[in-house]
C-alpha cells in the first residue's frame, strides 16, 4: 500500500501546537511502518528539515510547489501526477488537498473557531471554518485528540461517530539536555520562586486574565514571578500590554518561543503551572509538567480535565477570582499531602498517553481506508 502524508506542518524549526502533532505522528509512524507492507511518501514544500525521518527504500520524500495555497495547488498536482498513485492521502491537519480522487484521511485539533469566533482573524477564521467544513465533508476519517472534541465534532458537524478516531498525543522527553538548570536560568534571565504557563500568546489562552489573577495574589505579598512561554501568535497585543495594565510589569516575564530541550528545567523548578484557557482540543503541556511532577492548574472546561485527570487543581477560566485561588492554593499545598498526591496522580496520569500508541491507532486507520474497507 502507498500512504501518502502532508507533511507541511511537521516541517517547521519552532514547532508547536498542530506542528508538534504532525512531527510526533510522522516520526513514531516511521518507527513502527513494516517497510515490506506499506510505502510512505511525504509532500513537502521544501527540503526536509535534518531532524525529520530518513530517507529508505519504503519512505521518501516530494518537494511539491508552490507553498502558497498549498492544499489548492502544489500538494493535489505532486498527488495527481505521481505514479503508481497513493491509495491514501493523510492530512495531520484541517486541511485535506483539494480536487483529487484518492482517499483522504485528516486530523482535526480543536473547534475553538466555532466557540470563539472573535478571537481569531478574519482570514484565519474564514479559512478555519471553509476548509475545515469542507475536510469534514469529504474525509474518510477524521482523526482528534480528545473525546472532548470527538464529540463536538459530531455535534457541530453532525459526522457520524464511526467516522472519528480518538489518537491522544503522548508525553516526548527530550533526548538530549544541552545546559544545566543554572544555564537555562542565566539564558532566560529567570530566578526562583515563579510559576509556569506555556502556550502560544493568543487570546483563547485567558492570559489576560491569567495577569490579572496573578496581580491579585501579589497583593498579598507573595515574592512569585509569573513566567509566560510561547511564541506570538494573533491578537497577542492585549496579552503584552496587561502586566502594566495591572501594575506588576517588574513580576511578568514572557520568554517567546524555549526548544523542547530547554524546557525540562523550567517544568522542574515551578511552584506550578497553569493554563487557563477558555478551550483546549488537548493541552501537551499539562501532559509535560504533569511528567516533570508539577502541580497543574488548569480550567474546567473542554479537554483539560480529560488530560489532567485527578491531578488537576481546576479553575473556572472566566472568573479571575477562581483561577487566583486556584494558583494560590496549588503554590500553598505543593508540599503538603493534598497536593503530593496531585503531583503522584499526575506522574500516573501521564502513562495514558503516548506517541506510540497513537501512531499504531493512525497507522491502523491509514491501511483500513487505504483498502477501502471504509
């Protein structure tokens, strides 16, 4: 069987959020493809990064152009004039190719565009909800990464629920650390006592109210720095402004994008780590500081309790309130027995979920499809 796979997210240096996904799937997914069964050929709209799989007899890889409206144009005309032609074409995103015959397979992340409409731009959300309806309609299968978001899915497109896969992303230690603890710390210019977020500065994460919970424990003379990792990515300038907006500016530090091998040494050293956001299609990094044995705050809603399990110190991410007595009470029993069996019930919540399984549950639908037993 030829599995042909998009490969255009995965191919990125600063990987995050559906980036992340596509390059853990595709690189578990080499590891376990029987050569002698299937052949994997991976689209691409430039040359693969060095960290991306090998090439072998039974993967390789098509530079397709051009990268602009890649599902349009580039990937459908490489799929179209290739041959012996791909008995499946799987997309790790929203997006499946336009205008071709074979069958499709694709991942959908989360529905945030359709809950929260107004913290998107017009064009990104525009596209979200076209192309993603438009996936929807026309893949055989469509892969997620929560039950949570399964079922939205069927509700708000109403697919059938055989039609959807359940593939929880997993837990990736870093192969290689290449700084002590006391290095990061100089690199970053971060000192103890703080507490964690990482996620991409974007309205959906509740930073805003994040800063202002925050501000509001600092009253009550708590020497705590609040550490904000991510890279920037829409309507971010409200998120940037509200440490001086609430007059703790000298006690927020937004560190913009830290490498997987970095961040290791930051999860370890929290008082804890929140995210307050209004929606999660899963939330890896409750998944990675649940591993490291941080206290996780998170809110009530969507995903996160799904990921969080009996770890989560939950929130309601519309009151500030709430997520200020939340981050006070996870800093407060971090060391007490309340809150080391949080700690306890997240190392064994983590076990639940790898990379492995969830490219042998991809892998599965792939060959299914492929065969046209779907």
């Amino acid at each position: 069987m030829i599995i042909a796979i998009d490969g255009y997210e995965a191919n990125v240096k600063n990987r995050v959020g559906i980036g992340r996904y596509a390059f853990e799937i595709l690189t578990h997914l080499y590891e376990i493809i029987d050569g002698s069964r299937d052949s994997v050929l991976v689209y691409l709209p430039s040359p693969p990064l060095s960290d991306m799989p090998k090439e072998t007899s039974w993967w390789s890889y098509r530079i397709a152009r051009p990268s602009k409206l890649w599902t349009f144009i580039g990937l459908p005309f490489a799929l179209s004039k290739d041959f012996p032609k791909a008995d499946v074409i799987f997309s790790p995103t929203h997006y499946i190719p336009r205008f071709i015959s074979i069958q499709c397979v694709c991942s959908i992340m989360d529905l945030s565009y359709l809950f929260y409409p107004e913290m998107f731009r017009p064009k990104d959300l525009h596209q979200l909800t076209k192309w993603t309806a438009y996936s929807v309609r026309h893949a055989q299968k469509i892969l997620t990464i929560s039950d949570s978001t399964k079922h939205a899915i069927i509700k708000a497109y109403h697919v059938p629920e055989d039609r959807i896969v359940v593939t929880y992303p997993g837990f990736t230690k870093p192969k290689f650390l290449t700084m002590s603890e006391s290095d990061i710390f100089k690199k970053y210019h971060v000192s103890s006592p703080f507490i964690l977020s990482v996620g991409t500065l974007q309205p959906r994460k509740n930073y805003v109210r994040l800063i202002e919970a925050f501000a509001q424990m600092q009253k009550k003379d708590l020497d705590t720095t609040l550490v904000i990792v991510g890279k920037k990515g829409w309507l971010y300038e409200d998120i940037l402004a509200a440490p001086k907006r609430f007059g703790i500016e000298d006690k927020v530090k937004f560190l913009d994008f830290v490498p997987d091998e970095d961040l290791p040494s930051l999860y370890k050293q929290a008082l804890c780590f929140v995210l307050p956001s209004l929606y999660e299609g899963f939330g890896l990094p409750v998944l990675e500081a649940m591993a490291y044995g941080t206290p996780v705050v998170v809110s009530n809603v969507s995903s996160l309790p799904e990921i969080a399990g009996k770890a989560g110190m939950y929130v309601d991410p519309q009151d500030v309130e709430s997520i200020a007595k939340g981050l006070e009470t996870a800093v407060a029993e971090r060391e007490k027995k309340s809150g080391k069996e949080r700690i306890a019930a997240g190392l064994i919540q983590v076990k639940k979920f790898m990379w492995e399984k969830a490219a042998k549950q991809t892998l599965e639908v792939l060959e299914e499809v492929g065969k046209g037993t779907v």
